[in-house]
C-alpha cells in the first residue's frame, strides 16, 4: 500500500487544507475545528467538551457536543489517514500533520533566543509578517492572533539587533523594514532601523526613518514621537530634539534652502 500523502494545515494569511499537492475542501465547521486543535493541542490533546465549549459556547453542552461530532465526521482522511486523533474525551491533530503556524513558532523562539546571530534568518521572512487566519474573527482566536503578531515583531527586532551587533547590516536593514511594514506605528521597530542606519554611518538614512515616523505618528495618532526615538538623531542635529515642533522647522529650513 502506497503511503498517505503528507497533510498540511496552512493558517498563516489563511485557512488552507493540502493533501499532498491536492487542496482539500473542507466546511466551516470542520475548518474550525482544526484550526482550534493546531492552536491549542499542540503540545498535548484537549478534552472534547473543551472544544464543542469554545466552538459552539451559545448552544447548550447536548448540542454543542453533537456539533462537534459532525465537524469531526466531515474532517476528510487522505489516503485513508486520519487527520485527528481522537479518543473518547479527548482530540488533537494526528502525528505527521505539519502546521505552518508551529513552524512560525519554533522560528519565533528561535529568533528571540539570538539565533540571527549563528543563521542568516532572512531568507523567507513570510512566517514571519503574514497574519494568522487574518479574515476569522471568532472570540476563542483573538487572543492567538495577537499573540502571533506580537511574537513575531519581538522576533524581527530581535533578529534586527543580532545582525546590527554582528556587523551584517544588510540584513539588520531588511529584517527591521519588515517590522515596521507589519506595524508602521510601533516605534520599537523604527528605532532598530535607525539604529543600523546610525551603526553604518548612513546618518541620511536615519534622518529619513525618524521623519517617517514622526510624520506617521502624528497624522495617525496625533502624538509626538518619544524621547527615547528623538535622542537618537538628536546629535545628528547639533542639538537635542526636544519636540515636533522644532524638527518640522529644521525640516523647513531644508526645504527652503534646496529652493
């Protein structure tokens, strides 16, 4: 007997089910299901009240089990392998499943705990800044999502300060910049890309990180940028820049005099 095609669950930029080279359609239901396992049994199988609780939380304990029987018997088996293991009280995703998501994770970890500094880690840096199941905005996934998303740009700076530390500012550049497209208003990553313009010299370059942010900052929130941003390329100006106020009129004064 020919072995089963390899099953992956993708949920990173959305829910997608293969079989080999074979996209497995599946319902809502079951989709959900899945995606709840991967997120939550990954490390050991959760009881199955637990899930039919979270999936289905406005039906009464009889009905919300008996939906969470149907999800399951509509889970296809690709090559007559099951996807979920299952017993009578508890589920889990079967052995040999791959998840993109625990993938992201074990790199996120990775990344955190200084790894850019032995591996390049830019080769694909989707896992990285693409959103989990971006479209579902069911309750019992919110607190996932942001965990995912905050994992991830603590992983990119971290990663963007290993490679500015070890000289490899390409790369230090490239990982920051992908921060800061994944959240244009977090003022930790437009610090770590100015950071590696300063550590290369590019004094220019850092200049035109901070008034990105400083612009995007006010026109989005109607704030400042912090003290902490503004020391940074404070020195570059001559003198310290204490507000807004007086680096719009520095940005003036350029201005004025390219004319």
């Amino acid at each position: 007997m020919p072995a089963p095609p390899p099953a992956r669950l993708h949920l990173l930029g959305g829910f997608v089910l293969v079989a080999g080279d074979v996209v497995l359609p599946l319902g809502a239901p079951a989709q959900r299901v899945l995606a709840f396992l991967a997120l939550h049994a990954r490390a050991r199988p959760v009881p199955r009240r637990l899930v039919a609780e979270r999936l289905w939380g406005e039906s009464t304990a009889q009905r919300a089990a008996s939906s969470l029987r149907s999800a399951l018997w509509r889970v296809p088996e690709p090559g007559g392998a099951p996807l979920v293991a299952s017993t009578a009280s508890t589920l889990a995703l079967a052995p040999g499943v791959e998840v993109d998501l625990w993938a992201a994770q074990d790199r996120v970890l990775a990344l955190a705990g200084g790894a850019a500094r032995d591996a390049p880690p830019t080769e694909d840096l989707d896992e990285l800044t693409t959103a989990l199941l971006p479209e579902w905005s069911e309750d019992w996934l919110l607190v996932a999502q942001e965990t995912h998303r905050q994992g991830c740009l603590h992983a990119l700076e971290q990663a963007c300060a290993d490679l500015c530390a070890a000289g490899r500012h390409t790369e230090a550049v490239r990982v920051g910049l992908a921060a800061v497209a994944c959240e244009p208003l977090r003022e930790s990553a437009h610090r770590r890309v100015i950071e590696v313009h300063l550590a290369e010299g590019n004094h220019a370059e850092a200049l035109r990180q901070y008034q990105s942010f400083r612009r995007l900052v006010a026109d989005g929130l109607g704030l400042p940028p912090s003290p902490a941003i503004r020391r940074l390329v404070g020195p570059l100006l001559g003198r310290p820049v204490d507000d807004g106020a007086r680096t719009a009129g520095v940005e003036a004064l350029t201005t004025a005099g390219r004319r």
